[in-house]
C-alpha cells in the first residue's frame, strides 16, 4: 500500500533539518578546529584559586571560560590539570556548577552542571532545564545533553524534545551521528530517535518506537506499531518509509516472520464522526 502522506515526507525534512546542525557542545569539542588549539581562559568575579594538592583550579562567582568562539559560563568552575614530560600544566577537564551555559554562535546550551574532558572532546551538561536554543529550534532533555567527539555522536536523553516553528518531535532518546565532511569539520551522517517517537504538528500526530534517517540516501523508516492521526483519520502499520528525493512515502506490511501481521491499515471518515 502507498500512501503519499505529507506528515511522513515532513517527518524526514524535519528530522534532517534539526539534525544538520552542530551544537555548541560539538562546537566546543570538536578536534582539528581552531578551536580546539586554542588557549583556555578563565575569569571570575569573586575568587580565582589554586590547589596544589588537588591539581586543580577553582573559580568562583559569575565564571567565565573561554576558548576561540565557545564560552562557558557557571557559578562555580573546577578545572583539573596533569603535568607533561616538561612539568608543565595543562587542564585536562572541566567541572561547572550552578547556573551553566555554553555559547557557540548561533547555539546556545542550558543545564544546572556541566563536564567537558578536553582529551576525549566529551561535553555533557545535566540537571534541570536541559535546553538548546538556535534560530530555528530548541532541543530539550530530562537526563543529559552530550556530545562526544571520538564517537562523533550528539545526544539527547530522557524525554528528548525538539521544538522547530509549530512542529514537535518527542522520543525517549535523540542521537545524531556525524562523520567528517570532505572539506573538513562534520557532516551528518545519520539520526536516530528511540522510544515513544511523536512527531506533532497543526494537523497530523505520526507515531512510533523507533525512527532513523539516514542523510546519505535522504531515507527515513520509523518502526513498532506505526500510526499516523490526521483529524478522525487513523493509518496504522508496522513500518513507514519516507523517501526525500522522489517525495514518495509509503506505510507498508510486514510480514508475520518479520513480527508483523502481513497488512496495513487506515480507516477514513467522509465527516467528523458523531458522538
């Protein structure tokens, strides 16, 4: 059965078009970039200590970290540093409390605490109001906002969210996977939402347990007990597949040996139904 809906096509621009993106956490870990070269420079309104004993530095009171474009802001700043061949120091990680914010022109990242391991280029920000705001969208989370660099892999975590004009997509979790671009930095490679996927807008619900896009062959499937409301109108199906090139999309079978019951459904109404 084909069915050219527009909330499935919708569902693979919107999931493409969130995703395209790199987040200030990204931004901030990203090796190779210039960022990543350059020094790291914290300021602080009340106190900025050294302990020896710890190998740490401790900054207090409206604290400010910068490196290159990215800043990061806290009310309490821990940043831990080890000893090279030279015995020179360099800081190694990151710890923030209180009030954290991470800013990558045109991204900007909320959370209550934040880690970044500069090795590894791992950015994580937990606690309450999980939030990245741009232009265009906002993605929030319950659990964690992550980036990590070696994986090359953002995620949003626990009642993941993300707000782009009148549409919303919901799943239990939210993960961009990025791969380098041939003329450098990152591209998207694939994205992935799990778990309770909704995507809402002004006229339609489209819902499931599981949908990828994949940006090299502009491709979406969603999966598990698919079912798209429009109005009365009700389709359902087990899988749904969204073509970005030809702009065809189907709701399709699947068969029993695949955990299917071999049909595809939809029930229409001429008029709203009576009460």
């Amino acid at each position: 059965m084909q069915k050219n809906t527009n909330i499935l096509r919708f569902l693979a621009v919107f999931l493409c078009a969130v995703f395209a993106l790199s987040s200030p956490l990204s931004a901030f870990a990203e090796e190779g970039g210039d960022d990543a070269r350059q020094p790291v420079e914290i300021s602080a309104e009340q106190a900025l200590e050294w302990d020896r004993a710890g190998s740490r530095y401790i900054a207090r009171g409206n604290v400010e970290v910068r490196q290159g474009g990215t800043a990061i802001y806290a009310d309490v700043m821990y940043a831990y540093y080890g000893g090279d061949e030279g015995g020179a120091t360099s800081i190694s990680r990151i710890e923030m409390q209180g009030n954290v914010r991470v800013a990558a022109d045109p991204y900007t990242a909320y959370g209550e605490e934040g880690v970044y391991e500069i090795a590894s280029g791992t950015a994580r920000l937990t606690g309450e109001g999980l939030r990245i705001v741009t232009p265009d969208e906002t993605i929030t989370a319950r659990d964690v906002l992550q980036y990590t660099r070696d994986a090359q892999k953002f995620e949003a975590v626990g009642a993941a969210r993300v707000v782009r004009g009148t549409h919303v997509l919901d799943a239990d979790r939210l993960t961009a996977e990025f791969k380098d671009a041939a003329g450098g930095g990152l591209t998207l490679d694939r994205l992935r939402a799990d778990g309770n996927v909704v995507l809402s807008t002004e006229r339609e619900k489209i819902r499931g347990q599981k949908a990828v896009y994949n940006a090299a062959t502009e491709t979406a499937v969603m999966t598990g007990d698919v079912r798209i409301e429009q109005g009365h109108n009700v389709l359902r199906g087990e899988e749904a597949h969204m073509d970005m090139k030809t702009g065809i999309s189907q709701l399709v079978a699947v068969p029993e040996t695949r955990g299917g019951d071999g049909r595809v459904r939809g029930i229409f109404y001429p008029a709203p139904p009576s009460n």
